[in-house]
C-alpha cells in the first residue's frame, strides 16, 4: 500500500507547449531530462502562441486550455515572431501567454537572477559589481495595468479637439497585493530575509495602496526585513550595486521592466527559469528568454533556461527538491566542464549545439 501511494505521488501530469521559434528545439532537450528522471509523469503537448494561430487561429485555443487546466504543471517554451506582429492584438501569440496566465490564476511570478562563477564575465558589469550575486524578482502577473479595464484606443473630444486617445487602468486591489506579497515574504524568508518592494508611490495611487499592504504585511514576518523602493530608483540601483538586493517585490508592469534588466546583469539571459504559481502551486515554468526567431532552427539555442525550468517545476509544483537539485548539479557539473552553447561561449571553452548540450546535461545526471 505504501509503494502504492508512493507510485501515486511521482505519478504527474504535464503539459508542454513548445511555442515559436527557439521553443520547439530547446523543450525537445528539455524533456530528455524529465523522461531521464525517476518520475513516472504524463506529458501532452499542444500549440500555443504563433504556431497555434497558424494552425487553428487562435493563439490559445480551447483544446489547450482544456489541457492546461487538466494538468499538474505546464512546461512552456517561448511564444512569439515578427510573422504575427502584423496581426491584431487579440490574434498575437502575446495574447496566448496572457490568457494562459489568466486562466490558471498565476499570480506569482519567480524570476531569478543568480550569477554562476563560470559565467562571471559573461556580464556586461565588471565582475566585482555582479560576483555572488544572486536575487529573485517575485512579480504580480495577473493584475495591473496589463488587465485593467477600461482599456483601449477610442476617438473622444479632447481640448475641444476630436483626436484618438489611448486608455489603460493601472488598478489593484488590496486582496491582490497582500497574496503577492505573501509569496514574496515566504520566499525571502527561505533566502536572505530582505525583501524590497518597489513602488512609484510619489506619483501613482495604486502604488501608494501597493506600499501601506505591504507595510501591513511586515509585522507577521518579523524575521524579514522590509524596504521600499521607487522604481526609477531601483532600475538604477539594479545596475549600480545590485547585490544590495535579496528579494525584490512588484506589480506586473514594473516587474516586467525590471526582471529583464536584472536578467541582463547575469549576461546569460539563456541560462535564466521561470515560475508563475497560482494559489494551490499549479505552476507554468518558462525560460525567462524569448523565442529568439532569428536563431530559430540553426541549433544554437541554449536548452539550459529550459532545463533549469523543469527543475523549478519539480521543486515548487512537485516538491521533489532531490530532483530539482540534480537537474541544477548536472546544469553546474557542464559549465564546470567548460561545455557553452553560443551565447556563452568564450574563448577556452567548447562550443556545443542545442542537441549536445542536452546529451551533456544527461550525461553528468
Ligand atoms: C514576459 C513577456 C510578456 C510580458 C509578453 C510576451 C506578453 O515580456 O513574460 O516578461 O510582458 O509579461
Ligand atoms: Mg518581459
């Protein structure tokens, strides 16, 4: 009975969406890994984003929602091209990614940023401002200005003018800035025990509401440090001294800014995971890269973003952190080895393509 239920337990379901561009390549190296792992796990895949418009005419179409929903976890790839920029808004694989979100509830999105030693001039920073580092963007994801209503471009009289007038709502309630925030109390309290807010609550009431919830979150974790931060100020500080930071908390907007920068300090945008989370853990693990369509299909891609995605899902849907961490030691194992993908590459190192980096990773698990 007891290895019945044990069986139960690594028993999953997942959903992959490859997506566009790069996605389909680097979720193939992604997937060789899970199927390596000791989890008996159900995966069904379907089209989202450009692909899914090509094929049905709709970025997020009902059959993938309904297996989304169904699984435990979805695995994406990236989403998006030029080929469907000329499209209206709600027919752009963008749209898919949104919907996705929406639907599952997932609020909590966990951006890392950690700098790994081999990777050190891989920066753009010198390496005395970005050595050690390592921080987590927690953003809001299924609020803000992003999903506010009203919203679009409407011909109106303005200054006695009849012109078009653009419209977005930057709103939150208070009931989604406090279970934000408490994602990212939790996560602070698991690391460094510093959490920064970041607001712009000088100029922007919902901002100002975002601030006092999160002042009035702090006296139930007495064991983190709470600062704020506007977010000009932040973006500077993000590249003046970025290992001031711990854990840094915002909404939907900012974070989206924010998370790219603080990628970017790395140098190694392809080597950064992804989680958005909704209440009950379901989770959606992402690269934090994009579909890179101009490298699509060359076998340049870096599959390591990915891999390391499947390791955030076992963690943090599954909470198998044995696995996660071997997929994370096998990922470290390589770049000791002096194994890069192109983006990494420098000189002394190896140069390997999209499929042999995967073999590389299977090899060291
Ligand atoms: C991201 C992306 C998306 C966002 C786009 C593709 C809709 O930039 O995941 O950060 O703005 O959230
Ligand atoms: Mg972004």
């Amino acid at each position: 009975m007891n290895g019945d239920r044990l069986q139960r337990k690594i028993d999953v379901k997942i959903c992959v969406l490859p997506g566009d561009g790069i996605g389909p390549e680097i979720i193939v190296q992604a997937l060789r890994v899970l199927k390596a792992l000791d989890l008996k796990c159900e995966i069904e895949e379907a089209p989202l984003g450009g692909c899914a418009v090509d094929a049905v005419g709709d970025p997020f179409p009902e059959a993938t929602q309904r297996l989304a929903l169904a699984a435990d976890a979805v695995l994406l790839g990236a989403v998006g091209g030029p080929k469907w920029d000329v499209l209206p808004r709600e027919l752009r694989p963008e749209r898919g990614l949104l919907g996705i979100r929406k639907l599952l509830g997932l609020f909590a999105n966990l951006r890392p940023a950690a700098l790994y030693p081999e990777l050190a001039n891989a920066s753009t920073l010198k390496p005395e401002v970005v050595a050690g580092l390592d921080l987590l963007i927690v953003r809001e994801l299924t609020g803000d200005i992003y999903f506010g209503q009203p919203r679009g471009i409407e011909t109106r009289g303005v200054d006695g003018v009849e012109q078009r007038i653009g419209i977005n709502t930057m709103i939150y309630s208070e009931e989604e800035i406090r279970r934000i925030g408490k994602v990212a109390f939790e996560a602070a309290r698991k690391r460094k025990r510093k959490l920064c807010s970041v607001d712009k609550s000088n100029v922007l009431e919902t901002t100002q509401l975002w601030r006092d919830v999160m002042n009035e979150l702090a006296p139930a974790y007495p064991d983190v440090e709470l600062t704020h931060m506007l977010v000009d100020n932040a973006a500077m500080q993000l590249v003046r001294a970025p290992k001031q930071f711990d854990v840094i908390v915002t909404g939907n907007m900012f974070g989206d800014i924010l998370s790219d920068e603080a990628s970017m300090l790395t140098g190694s945008i392809g080597m950064l995971p992804s989680a958005s989370l909704n209440e009950t853990g379901k989770g959606l693990y992402e690269p934090c890269h994009g579909s890179a369509p101009d490298i699509a299909g060359k076998g340049l891609a870096n599959p390591l973003a990915t891999i390391l995605s499947v390791a955030m899902m076992l963690r943090y849907s599954f909470a198998l952190e044995e696995m996660a961490q071997r997929i994370e030691n096998a990922v470290k194992n390589v770049l000791g080895q002096g194994l890069r993908t192109a983006d990494i590459h420098e000189p002394g190192t190896t140069k390997l393509d999209t499929e042999q980096m995967g073999d590389a990773v299977l090899a060291a698990l």
